[in-house]
C-alpha cells in the first residue's frame, strides 16, 4: 500500500517536481557559465637514489649506482621538498600569485587564504607506480604548465643545496682534521730531523753495526776503540725510545694522512657537485581543453539534488496532513 501511496504522490506532483527541476537546471546553468574555467598541467617524474658522488670517483668498490632509480624513501623525500614551503615561496614569489589569486598580502589573514588557494590549485603525491606527479590547476594554461615545470626546476636546486650544504660541513670537518694532523706530521717531522742531526739514522741498524764493532775492537785488544763505540752506543740507546716513537707515529700518521687526504677530495666533490634529484618523464604542456567546472554534471547533479530534496519535503509535508486529518 506505502509503495501504491509513493506512486500515486509521485504521478500527482510530476508536474511541480519537473518546475523545480526545471528551475534548477537553469538556476545551475547560470551559476555554471560564470564559474572560472582551469587548465591542468602535470609534470610525471621518478626520483634518484641519492648516493655520495665523490664515492663513486675514488671508492674502489661502489656499492651504489648513481643512473639508478630512487627508492620509496627518495621519492618520499622528494616530495617533502616539492611540498615544502621552500618551493610554494618561490612560485608564489615568482608568478606574483598574490595578484593572480587576487588575495591582498596586506590584509589579516592573507596567508591563510593564500596557503588554501595555493594547495587547492597546487599539488605533489605519489602515484602506484613509483613516481611524483606534480599538478596544477589555473585559469591560464600557459602559467599552469610554468609552474609545473618550475617546480621541477627547484626541487633539484634545492635537494642539491642542501645536499652541498650537508656535504660542505662534513669537507670543512675533514679539512680542518687534515690540518690538524699535517701540523703534528710536520712536528714530528722536526724531532726526527733533531735526532738525524744527532746521528740517529736506523736505530736498529746502527746499533747491530757498533754492537759488531765493539766486538770486534774487543777480539783485537783495542780498548780505546771499544770505548769509543760503547759510549755511541750508550748515547744512541738513550735517543732510542724517541726515535721509535716518532718512527711509528709517523708511520701511522702518513697512513691517517693518505686516507684524510681521499675524503677531502670525495667530499669536495660532494660539496660542489649537482646532479639531478629526479628523472623526469614528461613535462608539463600548456592545455587545450579545460579541466573544470564540468558544466553538465553541475547542471544535472544540482536539478537531481534539487528534485529529491522538494519530493521528500513534499512527501513529508503529505504525510503531516494526513496524520493530522487521520486525529
């Protein structure tokens, strides 16, 4: 019987549900034809694995590959940077968006309205395949392919800024290490040069030397010779312990030296070094055809939003009245 009434309701008010339909669509189709129209540009990109560069110049072994394709955590970080504030202040700065979005920076509330307008247009996100997508939307096709190819211009320059300044800190770090350390070799250096002024040449080979000679000035029964050699040996023997000590500092130090000198060299590679931070797969086109507002879908979900919302109104409306004449 409730579905027989729903029918009977509905064939009875067909005409008013059509009026309002009616009405909707053409109310909908104003409001549709003085919508701003936006064009979408896209810029499709992978990001790189990022690796030392200097590593793969002076590491025997290279454990990474520089032409590969970045993983998860790199195409995450790259959109970090792509969605920082670093990159939206430069594109607004640059295209003057404030004046474009019509939004005045001097009023309470101008960033706000501008970080809303921004990310409403604007947007980076990874996609099932691995890649970024940069987005954006605009009422002139031309500004939106700019800036989706901007945005790929400055992520690499600033994923490589902060790159060198990383790899700047770690080359300052090991420059002054290597300082440090060729000041002592040079010191060491100086003590050694005393001990060579004072004979001290091979301790070990000197001493097999006169320890032969001392002996043998014994066997011929030439004590004065034999005496003579004692006191060199005894004065060599107490230079001993410094001379060794220097020997094996230096030997250790020449080594520490070699190497510090290989990581300056790798690191200044890295602290002067762009690569690029993405491959990029397409770039951004300037659009033919706009993206939004759908006009139809507008005119069609609002008249559908409208018929429904005055039948069930109606409908209710019905069913009061009989309630009430039904007491």
């Amino acid at each position: 019987m409730e579905s027989t009434h729903l029918l009977v309701f509905l064939w009875r008010n067909l005409k008013t549900l059509a009026a309002v339909g009616l009405l909707a669509a053409v109310a909908a189709s104003g409001v549709a034809m003085i919508l701003d129209e936006y064009y979408e540009s896209t810029v499709v990109m992978f990001a790189t694995s990022q690796h030392s560069i200097g590593e793969q110049f002076f590491e025997e072994n290279k454990k990474n590959d520089l032409l590969a394709y970045g993983e998860t955590e790199d195409a995450e970080r790259l959109l970090q940077i792509l969605n920082s504030h670093r990159i939206r202040n430069r594109i607004i700065e640059k295209y003057d968006l404030y004046t474009h979005y019509d939004i005045d920076p001097s009023e309470s509330g101008a960033k706000a309205a501008m970080g809303l307008t921004y990310n409403g247009n604007v947007s980076a996100n990874l996609t099932r395949f691995g890649s970024i997508q940069v987005r954006v939307l605009d009422t002139d096709p031309e500004l939106a392919r700019d800036m989706a190819n901007d945005m790929a211009f400055l992520v690499d320059s600033v994923a490589n800024k902060m790159r060198n300044d990383r790899a700047k800190d770690a080359f300052n770090l090991a420059l002054n290490t290597l300082s440090k350390t060729s000041s002592q070799i040079a010191e060491a250096e100086d003590s050694l040069a005393t001990l060579h002024a004072l004979g001290i040449y091979d301790f070990e080979a000197q001493v097999e030397g006169l320890t032969a000679q001392y002996g043998m000035a014994l066997a011929a029964g030439k004590p004065a010779a034999a005496s003579t050699i004692k006191r060199d040996l005894e004065r060599i023997g107490a230079l001993a312990n410094g001379f060794n000590n220097l020997s094996a500092y230096l030997e250790a130090a020449y080594e520490q030296q070699a190497l510090l000198k290989k990581r300056v060299e790798l690191m200044r590679v890295d602290a002067e070094t762009q690569l690029p931070s993405s491959f990029v797969v397409d770039y951004a086109s300037a659009a033919d055809k706009k993206t939004k507002p759908v006009r139809w879908l507008i005119v069609v979900m609002t008249s559908v939003v409208a018929v429904a919302a005055a039948f069930l109104a109606m409908l209710a409306w019905d069913t009061l009245q009989r309630a009430q004449n039904a007491a």
